[in-house]
C-alpha cells in the first residue's frame, strides 16, 4: 500500500471508535476519523463469531486487497478501520469491492471523477 499503513495500537484503535464516524452496509461497517498527517491509517477487524483462523484470515486479505487496488481514488489524511460482518461470508471479491466504494463515497471520501 503505498499511500497507507497500518492502525496496529489499541489506543488509535479505540480513538477512531470513540471519536470518529460509522458507516454501514450488509458486508462491513467502516469508521472514520482525520488525521493530521498525509497518509491513511487502515486497521481490519474481523471478530471470531465469523469464522476460524483460515476463514477471518482469507476475509482480511480480501478487504486488504480491496483497499490496496482502490488506494489511488480514496482521498488522504483518514484513519479507518474496517469491521466484517457475518453476512460477508457469502460475498465474493467483486462484492466486498462495491461494499468499500458503496461506503466511501457515502462518507466523501472516495475521489470520483464523473464522466459525462
């Protein structure tokens, strides 16, 4: 990822929840929060009521990879931390990427050129 790096602290983690905003749809829930520096910070939880290690783990690399092919039209200077859902289970890879458009766009934080 070359504009972004890792929420790895529980404090930052607890920062976003606490004073950042959520959004939401049937794959993840998002929060955001700015930052004062030029670069994102990403953090992707996946609770263990969704599956073992294998499933959570294939499910974060599919969120990662979303992000990583999306980095270039998301706007910096956001901490964000994505959470997966139970129903994310049956999405596939096209799927979880409309879910991330789907929700930074609602949040303006997505940079999208219309073409007319």
């Amino acid at each position: 990822m070359i504009f972004s790096e890792s929420l790895k602290k529980r404090r930052d983690f607890k920062l976003v929840y606490s004073c950042g905003n959520s959004y939401s749809n049937k794959f993840l829930v998002v929060y955001t929060k700015k930052n004062s520096k030029n670069k994102n910070f990403i953090g992707i939880s996946v609770s263990k009521k969704i599956g073992n290690s294998v499933v959570r783990h294939r499910i974060t690399r599919l969120i990662k990879e979303n992000y990583r092919l999306s980095e270039k039209k998301i706007l910096c200077g956001y901490d964000m931390i994505f959470l997966a859902r139970k129903e994310i289970l049956k999405a596939n890879f096209l799927d979880i990427k409309k879910s991330i458009f789907y929700i930074l766009k609602k949040q303006s934080i997505l940079n999208v050129v219309k073409k007319y």
